[in-house]
C-alpha cells in the first residue's frame, strides 16, 4: 500500500509540471493564389507551423487549439535586363496572425530571391511565391509571431 501511494504521487507530480499541448486547427488565407493546390497548401502551412510551435510547446492530437491566418503573401520583384541578360530579385513578404490562448500574435517574415538568367524567360511574374521562398517567409513570420 505504501508503494502504492508513493507510485501516485510521483505521476500526479510528473503530470503537474508539464507543459499544455496544442494542435494547429484551423489554416485560413485570405489571398488567392494561383497554380496552388488549397488543400496542399493548407497542409504545408499546418505542418510548419507544428514544426515552429514544437520548439517551446508541445504538439498533441487533441491539446487546445491554434489557428493561423495568413493576411497577406507579397512579393514584389525588381530587376533589369540588358540585351540576353536578365537578373531579378523577389521579395516574399508574409504576415500572418496566430490566434493560441484567446491571444492573437502578429507576425511579419522576408526572404530573398535572387535570379540571373540568359535567354530564359520567367512563365508568372505574378505568382505571389515560390516554394522555398514561401516558407522561408512564413518559418520567420511565424517565429516573429511567436517572440512576442
């Protein structure tokens, strides 16, 4: 019986330090993006976002909820060409706001990217991100949202 209760009270003091868990629920843009599977892009926002918050938190199936809002994805590219020669450089600027505890964080994240062509044509200027420049924005906005 003495082990018994020893035994319990070790588990309800090791349960008594640990941290809250959470679960990303809910992925919103407000943006379209085109040539971006909604449904893909969704999963790859949630599962970066898991990736930042593990760092400090823990992540479970069923912890309390936390939402990400992405507000806008920019990216704004400058550039010049001389005869064949092209070199542009796009900025992707994400803002998003995390909304975890009834509290919502506000985040900003840039990343750089630097292209040096001849002769090659670019097919979207439009399209608001490339792959690895997207979530190089959104790793640092969601860090940037989280420090605070």
């Amino acid at each position: 019986m003495k082990k018994l209760f020893i035994t319990l009270m070790l588990l309800s003091s090791l349960t008594s330090f640990s941290q809250d868990c959470y679960t990303v629920k809910e992925v919103k843009n407000n943006g379209e993006i085109e040539g971006v599977n909604p449904k893909r892009f969704t999963l790859g926002v949630k599962q970066i976002t898991e990736e930042i918050l593990s760092v400090n938190k823990t992540i479970c199936e069923d912890g309390k909820p936390v939402s990400v809002l992405i507000e806008s994805i920019e990216a704004p590219s400058t550039g010049f060409s001389l005869g064949p020669f092209e070199r542009k450089r796009k900025k992707t600027i994400v803002t998003l706001i995390i909304t975890m505890d009834g509290k919502e964080f506000k985040g900003v994240g840039e990343s750089n990217t630097d292209v040096k062509s001849t002769f090659i044509e670019l097919q979207d200027e439009n399209l608001p991100f490339e792959k690895s420049s997207f979530s190089s924005s959104l790793k640092k906005a969601l860090q940037n949202a989280l420090e605070q």
